[in-house]
C-alpha cells in the first residue's frame, strides 16, 4: 500500500499547456502514473504536448473523465486560487500543489475549503509526490531521476523541502530501506496539509513501518506531529531531521524567512522542535545519513 | 517585507485607525511643528527600539537639534536609521497590545490581545479567527472580554480595521504595540508593526543574509540550505551566509548570487552544496556558477567543493572540470558517492592544508 496515490488514481494537470505543467505531465505518465487529461482555459480541444486532451475547464475534463480523482495545479502562483477553487467545485478530493510563492492569504482560504469541501491539497510549493514502483505526481524525481532515487519500501516521508525529499529517500534507498510514500508539503509559513495531517495517512497504511520527517524552524508543525505522538494518534515510529539550528545563534531580530510573523510562542525554533519530538519519543538525525542507521533501531 | 513604523501608521490612518500627530524627520531638519514635549523615533525595522535607546523624550524646542544628531548616531541592532519621526506625546490611561497574523497550531488567522502593551506576541491571548465566517462584532466582542479589555464600539472599531488591514493589505502581521487608551475611550496607536506577504508585493525576492564566518555557501533550496549551514557548524567550518536559490533557476540569477557570495573578504573556501535534484537543471545551474566565478576580481585561490546531484549533472561535471583547468581554480567535484557531510570534511581538510 501507498498513501495519496498509486497506479489506479486518475489525474488530471492543470496548467498542462505551461512549461511546468507540460514537463510534470510527460514525466508522471512515462512513471506510470493514470494522467487522462489536462485543463488550460482556452486552450480546450488542443492536445498536449504528451499526446494528452487538454480541456478549457475541470468541468469538461470531468464529464469526460468521470474517475479523475485528483489533480496537479501546475499553474503560476497569481492563478493558483481560482485553479484549486475550480477543482474543489467541480468535485476533485486530492489536490496538489507546484508553484512557490503563493501568498499566505490565499492558502489559509484553501485550508478551509479543503475542510469544508472534505478534500486533502498538499502544498503550495509541494515537490510532488510519489508511490514508488506505482505513480507520481508533481515535479519529484524528474529526468529517470525517479528511478534511482525512490523505492517502494516500509518508510513513509515528508518533507519541507523538496530537494531533501530526495536527498532523504536516497539516502534511504542506497541503504535499503523503501518508501511507501515520499512527498514534499512545501515550506511556506501555512501549508494545507501539515506534517500531523500526512502522518495520520501513514498511520492508517498497513504497509509504513515508520515516518522520516525534514522540517526547518518556524511555525510550529513539527511541535504539532510531537504533541500527536504525545497523545497517541501518531504511534509508528518518528525519525527527524530539523535543519536551522544555527539561527538559535544569530542576534535578535534576524528572520529567517517569515519565522517572526506568525505565532511561536517560545517555540518554533530549531532547538524547540528537537526537544519537542525527542521528548515525544522520536529519534533525530543530524544529517541524511543518520537516518537509516536509526531505522534499523526502530524496525 | 516589514514596514518601517512610519509607513505603517500611514497605512494605520488610511484604513481610519488614529494616529498621533507626526512629523518626519531628516539629517538636517532643523525643527517641527509639534508641541512640547514630544517624542523622537528612530526609523528602523527592529523591535525594542526604546531599550536601545532609539526613542528619546525632547521636552522642549532647544534639545530638538542635539536629540536628533544623538539619534542619527545611534546604532540599533546593526541598524542606523534613514529618518525619524516626530510625535505629539500622548497621554494614555490604559495601553493594550492588539495584533493579527497567522497561526499554524489552528492553521487560521489569529487575534492576538494583551491588556497590558508593552508585551509581546510571547505573552498575548490568542483567538483564532474562522476564515469563512471573517472578524465580526461578536467574535471582537468575546476576544476582548476574555482578554479583560474594555468592550466599547471604539475598541471593537479600531480592531475591525486592524483586521481590514491585515486581509486587504494581505499582511503577515499587522500589530499596534501600544494601544494608547485616552481618558476620554479614545484609541490611538502608539507604534505600527506591519509585514507584507513577499509573496505579494516581491515574489522575486530571495532570501540572503550575511553570517560571521568564512565559507561562502551557494546551496540549493531552502531546506538543504538551513541543514548544510548546520552541517558546517558540526563539522567545524563557520558559513559566510545563508541564501537560497530554489525551484529551477536560470544561470543568470545562479551567476548573480555567485557574485554575491564570493565577493565578500576573506573568505577561506566556497561550498556549493546541494542534495539530490528533482528536476533542476544541473548543468543550467552550474553555467551560472562559472560565469559567476569567472567575473570575480580578484580570481579566488580557495578551495572550491561543489557536491551535487541531479538531471544533467554529468554534463555540468564536465563542463566545470575545463572551466577550473582553464582558469587554474582549486576545485573539488562530488556527486552522491559522498554524502553532504562528508563533503564538509573534505572541504575544510582543503583549507587547512593552505
């Protein structure tokens, strides 16, 4: 098993007539991946550059395809909104999202409408995500990179960062150990779905053994995951690797990216999310390659 | 971006939030139209200004002229100011911290209120806001109840406007810090934080900041850039900056923050790190170094260790191998047949052997 997607989930892209959007498409149906179709208003009736029908609308898409099931927004990060709000009306329950930049006001309404709509998006900023052996959505492992990267195996990841998604599941995969599932949930200030919300997935999927997690200082959804092991609704194990300790050393009023901006309350730091998920029971790495090695002290 | 506070208080007024009385403040302003006493600010984007000493009392028109220089020379947390501004001292019964900004824990806006100002977003009582049901009377009504601060229209006023701020300007945060309360219930802000989404008003930006050490690092993507600064540290090396460069960018821009880093003086090695690419173009990114390289005057000597995977890497090795013969530079290529770690290593054996 797999959580999110395998080789039966119906995708569509949309924004399949851009550069991005074009490119994910190719790559994810020569994975394997189901793409049926993409979406570019005015542009409906073309044919994309994989050979895919590309329709003005998720609507038409729809209707034609009735099983699509989830959707790659490939769209730049002014038209991000109206693309997911548009699949969000017109049925679509998985939702991921490329384009970086989005701003937060946009987000926090597509994090209600999610829950309203009873639908998971992943991202902004989201590398993708990939099943190993099954599909892949999104820009993941790209060019063949896929293949050598990624495995199908026990270990669920999740990442803040998209290139460390890889670099982890590398590392993993040179030392044996498989992904089920590795995905990118962005690092922006707010992201649709947090590290709790994948990892309730991966605690639902008989076949994680355990959850790898890359998280990076501010906010506070590594503290989050941490409280969620405290009460039990995550119990597979957690290995993290938490990047940005030295900022705990810069002077006071150095922000790295938006960290000042949201809510901390004396957490949010490095050394905050370390503490929290120890003492929550989780192990943390100080590099990729600490990883596996704790592993195997777990499973 | 964050707001000088005279620039916020301007945004403040124009959505109808009071303002004290103000004059902007240059170098060589001789004197302002307010009455004495007033206050002197110093414009600068850090919190804690009047512990620095950035915010001075003038009591009467003579010191005006001295209090000014004084504040001009004074150095805040690495910043000088570029003005000052000048304000009618008010006099405040009561004075309350009031903020928005977002919340991660409820994944949701939130309503920050503290009855004593003063304090910071630390110690403030959170209330989140539902999205879909927006700040209405009642939902500022309660806040401010439990929050044992006064429940009168002007309050509940000065907050919906706060909030009018903080969704039309699209902000991150939007604080006043301290909220005076007159004695007559009037509210007027006595300081202005505000930060705007980057996303919106500069989604080029990128994200650069000077560190005390001598490694210049040119990593790719935020994440690998945070864990390798890390990374150094435990290996022993101290980096020269933090920057990232993440999606898939052009050489151009790659050859720009090249410039950038290798610039600064006294740097003993350069770092280009990164892990395993999804899709950005290796050989794109590492044309973009070279030309950076090649444009550097003086032509670096240190060692240079690039460790790097992804599409079209092979290709980029190749390329950077005929650069560095031609131009004699002390590089040191790894693919994944090293980890990120141990390329660390390498490098400051490198340059501890110089």
């Amino acid at each position: 098993m797999s959580i999110l997607i395998d080789q039966n989930t119906a995708m569509i892209v949309q924004g399949i007539t851009g550069k991005e959007g074009g490119r994910a498409a190719q790559e994810m149906a020569a994975y394997g991946s189901l793409v049926l179709a993409g979406v570019t208003p005015g542009k409906g009736g073309q044919t994309s550059a994989g050979g895919l029908p590309v329709f003005d609308s998720v609507r038409e898409a729809r209707e034609c395809f009735p099983e699509i099931s989830m959707s790659l927004v490939a769209v730049p990060a002014p038209f991000v909104f109206d693309a997911v709000a548009e699949a969000l009306y017109y049925g679509i329950k998985l939702i991921n999202i490329l384009a970086e930049k989005v701003p937060v006001s946009a987000t926090v309404k597509m994090i209600a409408l999610a829950r309203f709509y009873k639908a998971i998006i992943i991202g902004p900023s989201s590398v993708g995500i990939i099943s190993p052996g099954k599909a892949k959505l999104g820009s993941i492992g790209s060019s063949g990179m896929a293949r050598t990267v990624f495995s199908p195996g026990p270990v669920g990841v999740i990442s803040k960062s998209g290139g460390m998604t890889s670099e982890i599941s590398k590392v993993l995969t040179d030392a044996g150990w498989g992904q089920s599932t590795a995905l990118g949930i962005g690092g922006d200030i707010l992201v649709c779905s947090d590290f709790v919300d994948v990892a309730s997935q991966f605690e639902q999927d008989k076949e994680t053994k355990a959850i790898v997690i890359f998280g990076e200082i501010g906010g506070t959804y590594e503290e989050k995951l941490a409280d969620a092991m405290q009460n039990k609704t995550i119990t597979k194990p957690v290995v993290a690797l938490i990047a940005g300790q030295f900022a705990d050393y810069l002077p006071p009023d150095t922000v790295l990216g938006h960290a000042g901006a949201i809510v901390s309350q004396g957490r949010g730091s490095a050394v905050s999310k370390i503490n929290a998920l120890r003492q929550a029971g989780a192990l943390i790495a100080e590099t990729p390659e600490d990883i596996p090695v704790l592993l195997t002290k777990v499973l | 971006m964050k707001l000088l506070e005279h620039e916020g208080k301007k945004i403040l007024a124009r959505y109808g939030v009071t303002v004290p009385v103000s004059a902007l403040v240059q170098a060589d302003t001789m004197s302002v139209v307010l009455p004495y006493p007033l206050v002197l600010k110093s414009q600068v984007p850090v919190g804690n200004r009047k512990q620095a000493g950035g915010i001075v009392m003038v009591e009467q028109a003579e010191q005006f002229v001295p209090s000014r220089d004084k504040l001009f020379q004074t150095n805040i947390n690495g910043h000088l100011p570029q003005c000052l501004l000048a304000e009618a001292l008010i006099k405040a019964q009561a004075e309350h911290y009031v903020s928005f900004c977002y919340n991660t824990d409820t994944q949701s806006p939130a309503l920050m209120l503290n009855k004593d100002g003063g304090t910071g977003i630390s110690q403030a009582r959170i209330f989140s806001v539902d999205i879909l049901l927006g700040v209405e009377n009642f939902f500022v009504r309660n806040a401010l109840a439990q929050a044992g601060m006064p429940t009168s229209a002007e309050l509940i006023a000065v907050i919906k406007k706060l909030w009018n701020i903080f969704s039309a300007e699209r902000a991150l945060l939007v604080e006043i810090n301290p909220l005076f309360q007159t004695e007559a219930g009037e509210f007027i802000a006595g300081d202005a934080k505000i930060i705007l989404d980057d996303a919106v008003v500069d989604p080029i930006a990128r994200s650069f900041l000077n560190l005390a050490g001598d490694i210049g690092i040119l990593a790719s993507g935020g994440g690998a850039s945070m864990l390798n600064i890390d990374i150094l540290a435990r290996a022993g090396g101290r980096a020269a900056n933090y920057v990232e460069y993440s999606g898939n960018p052009p050489a151009s821009i790659v050859k720009e923050l090249t410039r950038t880093v290798l610039s600064k003086p006294n740097l003993r090695g350069c770092w280009v790190i990164g892990g395993t690419a999804n899709f950005t173009d290796i050989y794109e990114t590492m044309l973009g170094f070279a030309e950076g390289l090649r444009e550097l005057q003086p032509k670096p000597t240190f060692p240079i260790v690039v460790r790097r995977d992804g599409p079209r890497q092979a290709e980029a090795f190749a390329m950077l191998r005929q650069v560095a013969a031609d131009e004699g530079y002390n590089l040191h290529l790894f693919g994944p047949e090293i980890s990120m770690a141990e390329s660390a290593r390498k490098l400051l054996l490198l340059i501890n052997k110089v």
